[in-house]
C-alpha cells in the first residue's frame, strides 16, 4: 500500500469520525435547548436522521450561536449542583474549634450537659 494511500485512508477516517462526533453534537443540542418544544425537536431530529448533510449544516447556520452558551450554562449547572451537594455532604461547613467550644458552652450553661460531659468533650475537641 502506498504511503499516499495510507495518508488518504487516515484522512478519510478522521473526517469520518469527525462527522459522527459534528452529528452526535447536533442531537445533544436540540434536546438540551430550552427555547424548542417538543415539535420542533421533533422536526429538527428527523430533519437531521432524512437528510444528515443538509440537517446538520442548516442547524449550525440557523441555531450555532447560542450553541456554546447552552453547553457553557449546562456546565455552571451542573457544577453548581455539585457544589451545593459537597456543602450537603460536609455538614457544618466547616465551623471553627472556637465556634464548637461556645456552643458546647451554651449547653453547659443550659443545663443539657454536666461538667465532667463538657470536660470531656472540651478535652476531644482540643486534641
């Protein structure tokens, strides 16, 4: 096999690969849109599935700007989400020693806790 076939075999696949990943995109996008109902979803995917080329090239022109800004506003999403959940996981959110020992003053003071009970608590805390 020729080197220039070769070249050309490799190029072929790439744009082959290309091409699937350029579709793949397209279909993310018109489910994750917002602003399209149903219908037009609808229309769009079987636009895209009949005539693949043409589909694909008339939604980049009609609806590739806001493309970007969909995928950028799904990302702060789902980081925001993420967040939200380790601040759920973490629990106090990270109270101080000092914030604790006053606390563990307040139910000493309430009655809610002996002195050898905050003594010994005290005495975990500052280990």
């Amino acid at each position: 096999m020729p080197l220039l076939d070769l070249l050309w075999s490799m190029f072929m696949f790439f744009l082959f690969f290309a091409w699937i990943w350029l579709v793949v995109t397209v279909f993310f996008d018109i489910f994750r849109s917002d602003d399209l109902s149903g219908w037009a979803k609808a229309g769009w995917s079987i636009f895209v599935i009949l005539i693949p080329l043409l589909g694909v090239l008339i939604y980049v022109i009609a609806r590739g700007d806001k493309m970007q800004q969909r995928r950028i506003d799904d990302a702060r999403a789902q980081q925001a989400a993420t967040g939200e959940y380790i601040r759920s996981v973490a629990g106090s959110g990270g109270a101080s020693v000092a914030d604790e020992l006053t606390k563990l003053g307040q139910l000493r003071d309430q009655g809610a806790l002996t002195d050898q009970e905050y003594e010994a608590q005290k005495a975990k805390l500052l280990a």
